[in-house]
C-alpha cells in the first residue's frame, strides 16, 4: 500500500468527483489548515517590511535583512533537520512548528505596544520562525504522502498550491488595506492566529503514519544525511533542479526583498496600493495552479516546466519599469506571468519528487535539494538589499531581473531537454 496506513488508503477512492480530493475529509482538514497558514504568512510579506519601513524607519539593507534572517535556517540545520523529520512522526513535529510560530509572531504586536519594538526584535522573530518553518516544511512535504496515494499526489499538490497562490492574492491586499487603517502591526496578529487554526486542523487529521523502523533509528544522522546528497549528487534530474532551483531562488529572492521599498520609494504608492499591487501579481499564482496538471497532460510534465519556468521568468525584466500611469500595470502584468510560472514549475517539481524518491529517502533527498535551492534565498535578499543600497533600488531591480531571465537556460543542460514526461522512477539504487 505503499507506505500508507489503513485508514489513509481509501483516500484513492474518495478522491474521484466534481470536488476531487476536497471530498476526502483529511486532505481537506490539511488544505484548510495550510491555506489559512498560508494566508498569515501572505499578510507578514508585506506587513513586516511595512512595519519595518513605517513604524521603525529601517533602511534597505535591513529590510532585506529581514528577508535574509527567515531563510538563513535552511543553510544552518536544513540537512540535519531532514535526517530528524524522517526518523520522527510528521505530525507532533508540525503541531510543535505552529505553537512556537504564533508565540513568536504574537511578540511583535505586544512589543509595539509597550513601545519597545526594534528592528532587531523583528530579526529574532524572522530568524526562529524561519527555523520552525524548516522543520514544518520539510515535515509537511513528506506528510502528504501519508494522507494520499501515490496517484493522488499531482492532484494533492496543485489544490494545495492552488489554496496558497489564492490567499496570496487576498493577502498582500488584505495587509495593505489594514496597514492603511490600523497600522502594520494589527495585520501581524492574523499570521498568529492563523498557526492556530493550522494546528486545530492538523489534530483532527484521522490518518495515521506508518512507524519508523528500528533499523532507521539505529542508523547515524551523518550517514542518513550523506545517504539523502548523495541520491541528488547522482541523479540527472535531480541534480539539475537542484542548481536551478538555486539560481532561480537567487533572482526571485532578490527583487522580492526590495520589491515593497521599490513600490514605496521609488514608485511612490501608499501601504494600500502596495498591498493590492502585489495581489494583482499574486493571481498569477491562481493561473499557474490551475494550468500546471492540464499543460502537462498535453505537453508532458518535462516539457511543461521547461516552457512554465523558462518562458515565465524573462517577464520579470517588466516589473522594474514601474512608474505612475500606465507602466504601473505593465509592471504588474510582468509580475503575474512570472509568477505564474513560477507556481506551475513548483507543482510539477514536487509531484515529480514525492513519486520519483523511495519513500524511506523522501525526507532527505527533499531537504538536500531545498538545502541548495533556499540556501541561496538569503544570498539573493542580501544581495538585492546591498545593491539596493549602492547603485539604487531601481538598478538593482534591473540587474537581479535580468539573472533571473537567464536561468530557465539550466533546464535544457541534462537529460531534461530530450524527454516529453519525466520519470517515474530512477534507474540507479
């Protein structure tokens, strides 16, 4: 049954229908629980560099710093935290993820309203709730598969991505509109809140995982996380959405963490209009989710992330030619076609992942690869908040835009190029 426990399989069967797997009543509980997640985190994109713009005059640098301290854990404990997530029960782990992530986003609005709220303050929060989101993550990716059947997992995917790209539209709206209202720091108390209702949904997930072995829990931490880089190191398809997904994350992350001051200071829109900017860029998400399953049934799920990714990415050299008047929606249109790749490419990444890896190695190899691909997250904000500072935030736009162009070129190196779908199962041990 591969892997799943008895009361997970009929998921498979329940799955089929106008609803598809909405019907089945644990992936519902874990769709609704990670989308409302997901919108709190959408609110704290745009409200926690505002808070950190408006209410503590920070500079670019430390508005990228932010950026840069949530993704820092993935370089520090990414590969260990691997290891830990496949030799422990998926569930109590993202439970402990969600608890600890409210109490710390709950500070920042206690803090400001004691008045002794600092940049530094916002730094600790992005830091340990960026360790958390390692170990939920990682935890998250290889719990889906406990829920679903192997079959099922494209579908599972693309409704999950599809929930979150939805609530990225609301959310930077959503947070601009109370950042407009009752201040920045109001819109934090929903990501806090969000972790909450995660968590609810979560224990009432009926399905049960299947045990660790005890062989798993005798093995070494340095030998399960050598056992997890070195399946990557040596598979074609692997290794090179590694090294794009690395560079990918460069650029994108380098526009990101300067995007807000970008709107703010050089474009010149107000909390509000930066909120409902971004939402519009957002909705991409929504197309990329609804297109990746059906592209890929006609194109092949190969083919079908080589035209999302390496299509997508060159419009983002539109949205740095953001000025008042009509080039604001042109920027925007950029942003949503990039967008939109980007979330389609994601979907068929991970389906392709979570059936491709032997499920004992899921947890590994996933982190291995992320370990990569997020450790050039940070690289990529403090390199746009560095540029930000030197050259201008709009230069810098253009040149960090103008790498990311260039990286869909990664995915014709390898076998990728000559395939119409990709594998199903890798053909070394």
């Amino acid at each position: 049954m591969n892997g799943l426990t008895a009361a997970a399989a009929p998921a498979a069967s329940r799955s089929r229908g106008r609803w598809g797997l909405l019907r089945d009543r644990d992936f519902r509980l874990l769709w609704v629980g990670e989308t409302t997640s997901g919108f709190g985190s959408s609110l704290t994109s745009v409200a926690l560099p505002l808070v950190a713009i408006t209410a503590l005059h920070a500079t670019t640098l430390e508005v990228a710093l932010l950026t840069a301290a949530a993704w820092v854990p993935w370089v520090i404990i990414g590969l260990p935290a691997g290891a830990w997530v496949d030799r422990l029960p998926r569930r109590p782990v993202m439970l402990t993820c969600d608890a600890v992530s409210f109490l710390l986003f709950l500070s920042i609005p206690v803090a400001a309203w004691q008045g002794v709220l600092t940049v530094g303050h916002l730094l600790a929060v992005a830091l340990l709730t960026g360790t958390a989101k390692v170990f939920f993550q990682t935890s998250y990716q290889v719990y889906l598969p406990s829920i679903v059947v192997p079959a099922d997992l494209p579908e599972g995917n693309a409704k999950l991505q599809g929930g979150e790209s939805a609530v990225e539209v609301v959310g930077p709206g959503a947070a601009g509109l109370v950042a407009q209202v009752f201040g920045a720091v109001t819109a934090l108390l929903a990501d806090a809140a969000s972790f909450v209702v995660s968590a609810l949904c979560l224990l009432g997930i009926r399905a049960r995982e299947a045990p660790v072995s005890r062989e798993r829990r005798a093995t070494t931490l340095r030998r399960e996380i050598g056992e997890g880089l070195r399946f990557v190191a040596r598979d074609p398809y692997l290794r090179v959405l590694t090294v794009f997904g690395a560079a990918s994350n460069l650029g994108l992350m380098g526009y990101q963490a300067i995007l807000v001051v970008f709107l703010v200071r050089d474009v010149g829109v107000g909390p509000g209009a930066v909120g409902g900017l971004m939402a519009v860029m957002s909705v991409g998400g929504l197309a990329g989710a609804a297109s990746a399953t059906w592209v890929s049934r006609r194109l092949g799920s190969a083919r079908a992330m080589i035209v999302f990714e390496a299509l997508g990415a060159p419009f983002g050299l539109l949205i740095p030619l953001a000025h008042r008047g009509p080039w604001l929606a042109v920027a925007v249109a950029g942003g949503f076609v990039l967008v939109t790749g980007v979330v389609a490419g994601n979907i068929i990444k991970a389906g392709f992942r979570q059936t491709y890896v032997p499920r004992h190695l899921l947890g590994r190899v996933s982190v291995s690869m992320q370990f990569v691909n997020y450790g050039t997250i940070p690289l990529g904000a403090l390199l746009g908040g560095a540029l930000g500072g030197t050259i201008g935030t709009r230069p810098s736009m253009w040149v960090v835009t103008a790498g990311l162009a260039l990286t869909g070129l990664i995915l014709l190196i390898g076998p990728l190029r000559h395939r119409r779908d990709l594998p199903a199962s890798p053909d070394h041990p």
